[in-house]
C-alpha cells in the first residue's frame, strides 16, 4: 500500500472541508470493508487523502420520524438487521442487511459505505429503492436526491467530490404491506451477490394487488423499479402464474436494457425465477404494520 494523508474527521463540516481541498484525490472512510480491501489490491490507485468520518457520531442511529424513517449512514449492518423500527416498517432492507458478507463485516460496514460504493452487487440498494429512499448530501449545503436518480453506473454516482452523505430517509411501508429480498450467490456465506430481488406488495382486504414494487440487483446498469412488471400485478389476485409472468417481464426489461452477453445465458432464467419467488414470499409473508 502506498502512503496517503490521513485525516480524521471529527465533523462534517471538517470532512467536507478536507474533500473539497482534495477532491477527486481523496476517498471517504466509513466502516472501511471496501476501501482497504482495494487500497491493498496489487496495482490499486493510491489517493492523495484517505478523509475517516467513522468518529462522526451525528452520522449513525436510527430514528422515527412520523411516516418516515432516518438512517444515519453510519449505521452498521447488524443494527440494521436487529432493529425493531426496522423490522417493523422496512423489514426487506433488514433481511438485505443479514446476507451481507460475515457477522464481522456486518459488525463493520455501514449503509451509507454500500450506497457510496455503488457496486453492481450492493445488498442494500435494491431494498432501499423499493422503499423510495432519499439520500441527503451535505458539502457547503445540502441537497436530497431520490436515490434512484443517485447513479450513474457501477461505482459511478452523482454525489460531487466534495460531498459527504449525511442521511437516508425512506417512507414506512403502509400497514398490510408485505415485503421480501432474494440474493443468490455462489455459496451461502460471504458471498457477493449475482442477481438479487426486492419486491414489496400492498393488497386490499379482499386479497387484490393495489401497489406493487419490484427491483432487481446485479441486473440492469442502475438500479430502478420495473414498471412493467409491476404494472401487470396491480388489480390482480396473487398467483404462481401471475408471479411467473412478472419474473418474465423483468428478464425481458433486463435484455432490453443490456442486450444479450455472455451471461444473459444464464441470467435470463434465473431473474424470473427470483422474481417470482420474491413475489411469493410476499404474498405468504407476514405484513408490515401501521405506527
């Protein structure tokens, strides 16, 4: 590893202060599970200033606030997973949280260092997309933007290189809703994410789909919600064969947006797989409930 400055942030106005002195010549560190993984990697480019705001605690917690939720982005996988808040109005994103890496990364990696990263196989951002996350950046100001409107492609977002993220806020799930996320990988443990499924679905009490949201991950070239799926579910009885079609039309969104590569062979099937298993977790899953 070559050497780089480091400076520990003690708040956010100093982090923004040295990435605006910095800019593209430094990188953040949050709970550092990507970061000093890369800087390690033979040939890795080496920044100028390694900016630490892991010390900052105004970035981590959870709160209740009315029909909403904020989540400091500091705030580390397990807590995530283990909160009752969580559990109670968001629980995809905390099953999201559970398959990430180890016990020991979910101890260390935080959520705000998973959006920034913006990896194609982010655990997070599915989950965080379907419940319409707004992520708050701070520099001189703040701005919000919808976190689906955030990238730009993998490990590419439009956050300005000064800018430090200083929250994320999401809607609750209405009452009745019901949630689920599917991640497949290439074992059960430690494992990068190949495709991944976040589906929400809000019935009425007659059993009708009335809202439905699916977002897949490691699919598409960001990550979004597929219209047209979800488009087919709505006014419609849950059922094996509704689900199925709607696991089509995600893989077919997904061809139309990638075209046809070396691993569409084996992706095309597999996303409607998952979407339909995803979708059925929901329709046998437990609801959300009201504050």
């Amino acid at each position: 590893m070559k050497p780089f400055e480091y400076v520990p942030a003690r708040s956010v106005a100093e982090a923004t202060a040295a990435l605006a002195e910095y800019r593209e010549r430094a990188r953040v560190l949050a709970g550092g599970t990507d970061l000093l993984v890369e800087l390690r990697r033979p040939n890795a480019s080496t920044p100028e200033a390694v900016v630490d705001i892991g010390g900052i605690d105004a970035l981590g917690g959870i709160g209740d606030a009315g029909d909403d939720l904020t989540l400091g982005p500091l705030t580390r996988h397990t807590q995530l997973q283990r909160s009752a808040l969580v559990q109670r109005h968001a629980r995809l994103l905390g099953v999201a949280c559970a398959s990430v890496g180890s016990p020991q990364i979910r101890n260390r990696g935080t959520l705000g260092g998973n959006i920034m990263n913006a990896a194609t196989c982010a655990d997070t951002v599915p989950p965080l997309v379907a419940l319409g996350a707004r992520l708050t950046l701070q520099a001189r100001g703040q701005r919000t933007v919808n976190i689906e409107d955030f990238f730009v492609k993998p490990y590419k977002t439009r956050a300005e290189p000064d800018e430090v993220l200083v929250q994320v806020t999401l809607t609750k799930l209405p009452a009745g809703a019901t949630s689920a996320f599917i991640k497949l990988g290439r074992r059960n443990a430690l494992s990068i994410s190949r495709l991944s499924v976040a589906a929400v679905l809000v019935r009425d009490e007659r059993g009708v789909i009335t809202e439905a949201r699916i977002v897949p991950g490691a699919a598409l070239p960001t990550w979004t919600r597929v219209s047209t799926a979800e488009q087919m579910l709505v006014g419609e009885r849950p059922s094996e064969a509704l689900f199925a079609a709607a696991g089509q039309a995600v893989s077919a969104a997904m061809i139309a947006q990638t075209g046809r590569r070396w691993s569409t062979e084996y992706k095309e099937p597999v996303i409607a797989v998952l979407v339909a298993r995803a979708l059925g977790q929901c329709a046998a899953g437990a609801t959300h409930v009201s504050p």
